[in-house]
C-alpha cells in the first residue's frame, strides 16, 4: 500500500501517533507518497522528534467518540465526545441526572436515520463543536 494511502487512513481513523510518523518523515524526505510503505519505514525516524510532534499536536487531532449513555431502562442517547468522561458530564449538565451506564461505540457503526443509513463517522461531520447530541434510540431500535 502507497505511504499516500496510508497517510490519508490515518488522518480519516485518527491514528495519530502512525500519522505524525509519516509526516514527519515526508518532512525529512525520508520517504515520499508514491512509495510503498513498510514497516521498516519506521526505523528511519527521529523517534525523539516524532515523540515532540505528537506532543505539540501539529497536525491537530482532535479524537472525537460516539457513546451511548443508558438514560432509563428504554432510552438511550448517543453522545459525541472526546472521551467517556466528558460525554458522562455532558450527560449530566444536559439531562440533570447521571446515566445508567456509558459505553463507546466504533464511529463505522451504521445507523437508521430516516430511509436512509449513516455511520456515526460521517455523521460527526455534521456537527462544528464537540460533545453533542447525535441522536437518541430505543431498546430494539
């Protein structure tokens, strides 16, 4: 697979830490996009510069989850949200009261929204600020 290709899946999926590698190495032109990446790619790194990349964030991740939180024992709300914590406080701030359990879903889940289906990943392109409601749903649905 080309060293594009793989770029471009990490910024899609978020995986930061194999990004910055890649970018940092594109910098160094240690490798260019055309090529066929390897794993062995790697060892070329500056692993103390990468480590400073990651840190600083350069190319600005921003990990945004989608959580279910249990609001009673039909209801659930889905929450967009960097973390189950922040979504368990956005919870509360919304709803006055805790919920009965949080658990993170995979954003490639697909969903029902109208005639039509949607993954929760595109689905959070909809939204410009973070947590957020993404919708609620019934035990069954």
């Amino acid at each position: 697979m080309s060293v594009k290709d793989i770029y471009m899946n990490c910024l899609r999926y978020e995986e930061s830490t194999l990004a910055h590698y890649i970018h940092h190495l594109l910098a160094a032109k240690k490798i260019a996009l055309e090529d066929d990446f390897s794993i062995k790619d790697l060892e070329k790194a500056d692993h103390q510069k990468v480590k400073e990349l990651i840190q600083n964030n350069v190319l600005g991740f921003h990990k945004v989850g989608i959580y279910s939180l249990k609001m009673n024992q039909e209801y659930f709300v889905f929450i967009f949200a960097s973390n189950n914590q922040e979504a368990i406080r956005f919870y509360a701030k919304t709803f006055h009261q805790n919920p009965l359990n949080c658990h993170e879903y995979s954003l490639d889940c697909q969903i029902d929204r109208g005639n039509d289906g949607i993954s929760f990943r595109d689905m959070r392109k909809e939204f410009t600020s973070f947590p957020a409601i993404a919708g609620y749903s019934t035990r069954g649905e």
